[in-house]
C-alpha cells in the first residue's frame, strides 16, 4: 500500500540569494484556493442543519442550568445506593456486558480478519470479507439490540450480544492489520528446522500477535464502555435506559448521579487500560 | 508484581560465566485466571445463557430476513433525512475540529508553562470525551429543542474531544525551534503558535478530523433515535412501524453512503501523508 513519496528537487542553486530563494518557493495558491472553496461550500451547504429545529420554543438556558447544577448536585441516595437500583450496580452491569461483549467479539471477529487478510487469502475473497465487515458495522446498534431482543427478551443479555456484533467491525480491521504485519521469515525458518504446523502456530504466530490483539481488545473495551450507554434506549440493560428515563422525566440530580458515576468509571477504565496498552506495546 | 514474583520464584540459571540470571514466572496464569474470574462474574450478572442462544438463536434473523427484498419505492423518502445526516456530520465535525485548535493549544505542555491551565483544560477534554455522544445529543434536543441542531453540537462536542486530544499530544511532540525563535523575534504566543506549529501538526490534524468525520457519519445516524434529526429519524419509525423493507433499504442506502464517505476520506488521507 506504502508508495514512495515523490520529492520535488529543491530549487537551490549556487550563488542564489536568501530572497532568491524565498520567490522559488513552492507555489500552493491553486490547491489552497481549490480547498477553501469547497470548504466555503460545504460549510453553506450544511449549515443549514444549525436551522433544523421543528419550532417547539424551549427555554434551552433553564434547561441548560438545571442540567448542569444537576450534575453538581448528584443524588447521593442513588449514588451510593447497593442493590439493583443503584448505580454501583448498574456501572457494574454495563462493566459486565462491555467486558463480555467484546470478549465475545472478539471471538466471531477472528474467522472475519483471517479471511480479510491478503496474505491468509487471496485478494478478492479478502476484499468479499472486509465488504461484509462494513456491511455489519454499518448497521446501528439500536437495530441490532431490537434484533436480539427477540432471541433474549430485554435485559443485559441482548446487550451483550449486540455489543460483540458492533465490535466485530473495529476488531477485525485492527486484527487484519496485525495479521498483515505478520513476519513470514520466523515460519519459514521453523519450517526448515521441521516444525509441525501446531508449533509453527505457537510459536511463529502467536507470539508475534498476542500483544497487539491484547492491545485492540483493550482499546475496545474501553470504547464498548461508552457505547453501552446506547443499548438502555431499546431495553438492553446497562446503564443506559435510567439514564435516559431520568433525563425525559427531568430528574436531574438522579441524571447527574448516573452521568458522574459514567464520567468516574470510565475515566478510571481509561487510565488502566492507557497503562497496560503501554506495557503491551514496550513488550513487558 | 513484587507480591507475585515472591510467590511465585523466579527460577535461576548459571550462565557459563558463573553470572546469576533470573527468569521471572509466566504472568500467563494470573492474566488467565483474571480472565477467568472477570467472565464468570459477567456471565452471572448478564445472565448469558448458551442454551438460549442455540434454541432462540434462528429469531435473529427473522428481522433481517423482512428487510428482503427492500423497499426501492421508498428511496426518494430518505435523500432528506439522509443528507440531513451528512451536514450535521459535516458542519459537526468542522466546528468541533476548529474550536480544538485553541483549546488543543492550552493544553500542550510545551507552549503553556502554567500547570494549571494545562491540568483544567485536560480534564475538560477527558470529560467531553467520556460523554457518550448520544446522552449529549438527548442533553443538546433539551436545550436546542427536537432537530438536527441539537445532533450537529453533539457531534461538534465529541469531535473537539477526540481531534483536540490528538492535537495537543502531537503539538507536544513538535520541533519547537521555530517557535522560539519566533517568539525571541517578538512575536506573541498566539502569532507564534500559527506560524511555527501549525504547519507542523496541520497534515495529522487534518487527518484525524478526516478520521473523525468518517466515525462521524455512524454516529450521526444513530443521533436521530433521541430526536436529534437525521436518519435514525426515519430508521427509528419505520422500525416502530414493523417496515422492515424500508428498514432494509434506508440500512442499505445508508451503507453505501458510508463506503462512498470512507473511501474519499481514505483517499484524502492518504494524498495528505
């Protein structure tokens, strides 16, 4: 994929003076012009979604400060509150469907980026699998969730096979790229020290992709954390659904308390997972 | 780890030399039995059950199995919401990537020396950033009322996170000898930091946001589920509506505006490194 890079040879002669030089300089006018034109057309032609609202007059600065004293002044109650309702409970559900989802994603993801990768496969039957990749990615979660519901019944269930179908996309393109790096030499020379194809595996490929693909499922992780929010809106549990019934129902403080338990647990995950990605990628 | 090696011994080898080296013991077991825990403790609180999936597991694809054939004659219907779709990501995403600049600029550690600035300014990033973008979107309809204005700030908030982040760890990374000079020529920080820096970081900054402007597109068509516009809108009510052949093709006109989306940016991106 990698082309080299064409250098123009640098104007520079012997004897030229420093002003000489400054009006040899590349001349970018046409490319800058031609992008800020269409930029200037783009920005007409979407702003105009700044205008889109459907004329219901809300009072948006009320809201606006509601929400945010809100979030200052969480509902302690329901902070600190341990059984089912509360939201160490529902933080640690949304943990639980995000930790298992991309386990799970993981595992349907692997067959996907084996066959997506131009050196496993040929180079049409890899590219019939990537299309398909995007295919599922494109879906939105909310379709998926309704089409689990049906297989599980609402409940946390549904979310945590929803969230595995939406990691498969990220995952597979990220394991493709680790498989693609994949060193051919090291299985070669295996081959000739006469190594059967199980130990070519275990010890030609494995080792070369276990820290990257632990550092992908991290990184996914991490982000299936925050996409969970989107799974209560169709009752696929996680913490998502007594978010959004607060906030319809106006509650503020109760919003407040569930968004800084998010905010808290999110930013803690984040931290851990920074950490161990970096020691994945020092090799520890 | 200290704990973990003092029960687990690291074994010693004598090399020729007489020299002492320790092996420490495999991390594998603790990584594992981690693991282990973690999903038993998942699969007790979100009740997976294999068993339901095997018996239930054909009723996924009932839905899907409506969607065909799709609805052609629904098609002019989408081009509305959908383009509705592509300007809130659009006008979302140059907002967002433009207010980075500034903000990006406050946190570097590099340009302002005053911790405190940096740590605020920091913690605001890594705030907008943990904010899932459909509760902004939900917070943004209560503010801006039901549209595709309360979709665009949302996904302008999530795009300053995400570039701004990137941004102020690229600016770090900088040859930041222009910038003094500049500065010792006079020139204030702002000046400074627009003629040195920026053309430094301007290809990754662009390319990033390209980045982001194509997750963008995603995003934006979930937004409308809360009411914020664009085609999760009509995806939302034929799906109430139990349409599913409609549902198919806005899925499908909807896929292929991405791949179109995905393969500009990627070019883009490509022509720029």
């Amino acid at each position: 994929m990698k082309k080299e890079k064409k250098t123009k040879p640098s104007p520079w002669k012997p004897g030229m003076t420093i002003q000489e030089m400054y009006e040899a300089r590349p001349k970018m006018w046409i490319v800058v012009t031609a992008v800020l034109v269409i930029m200037a057309f783009l920005i007409a032609w979407s702003s105009t979604a700044f205008k889109g609202t459907d004329g219901t007059e809300v009072d948006g600065w009320a809201v606006a400060k509601s929400i945010i004293s809100g979030i200052f002044h969480p509902s302690t109650s329901l902070l600190f509150n341990f059984t089912t309702e509360g939201v160490p409970y529902l933080l640690l559900e949304t943990l639980c469907i995000a930790f298992l989802g991309t386990l799970v994603g993981a595992v349907l993801a692997i067959p996907f980026a084996f066959l997506g990768a131009t050196n496993v496969v040929p180079k049409p039957i890899a590219l019939v699998f990537r299309t398909i990749v995007m295919a599922i990615r494109t879906i939105p979660a909310f379709v998926y969730g309704l089409m689990f519901i049906r297989v599980t019944g609402p409940g946390p269930f549904a979310g945590l096979l929803t969230m595995s179908v939406c990691s498969i996309g990220m995952i597979s393109k990220m394991f493709i790229e680790s498989i693609e790096d994949l060193d051919g030499r090291i299985l070669e020379s295996l081959d000739a020290s006469g190594c059967t194809t199980f130990q070519k595996i275990r010890y030609g490929i494995v080792p070369q992709i276990s820290a990257d693909f632990a550092s992908t499922l991290i990184y996914r992780f991490d982000m299936n954390l925050r996409d969970t929010t989107v799974l209560g809106l169709v009752g696929a549990g996680g913490i998502g659904a007594p978010l959004v019934f607060a906030m319809n129902c106006y509650k503020w403080d109760q919003a407040g308390a569930i968004l800084v338990g998010l905010i808290i647990l999110i930013l803690i995950i984040e931290w851990f997972s920074n950490k161990l990605r970096n020691r994945l990628a020092r090799g520890i | 780890m200290a704990l973990y090696d003092k029960i687990f011994k690291p074994k010693e080898y004598t090399l020729a030399n007489g020299k002492k080296i320790e092996e420490k013991a495999s991390r594998t077991p603790l990584v594992l039995l981690i693991l282990l825990v973690a999903s038993i403790v998942s699969i007790k609180v979100t009740g997976f059950n294999l068993t339901t999936l095997a018996k239930r597991g054909n009723q996924f694809w009932v839905i899907l199995g409506k969607m065909f054939p799709p609805d052609p004659g629904y098609i002019p219907s989408i081009w509305g919401p959908l383009f509705d779709t592509i300007k809130m990501s659009i006008i979302g995403s140059l907002v967002g990537a433009l207010i980075a600049i500034p903000v990006a600029m406050l946190a570097s550690s590099n340009i302002i020396k005053n911790k405190v600035v940096i740590v605020v300014v920091r913690l605001l990033f890594s705030i907008a950033r943990t904010l899932p973008t459909l509760v902004t979107a939900l917070i943004a309809t209560f503010i801006f009322g039901l549209g595709t204005t309360a979709g665009s700030v949302s996904i302008a908030i999530f795009t300053f996170a995400y570039v701004g982040k990137l941004l102020y760890e690229q600016i770090e990374t900088v040859d930041m000898g222009p910038f003094e000079a500049m500065e010792a020529m006079g020139c204030t920080k702002v000046r400074a930091f627009i003629e040195s820096v920026l053309p430094q970081v301007l290809p990754g900054y662009l390319s990033n946001s390209l980045y982001c402007f194509e997750g963008n597109v995603r995003y934006a068509a979930i937004l409308g589920y809360v009411g914020a516009g664009g085609i999760g809108l009509i995806l939302n009510s034929e799906i109430g509506w139990r349409n599913y052949s409609r549902v198919g093709m806005i899925l499908i006109i909807l896929f292929i505006t991405v791949v179109i989306i995905e393969y500009l940016s990627y070019w883009l991106r490509e022509k720029l490194s």
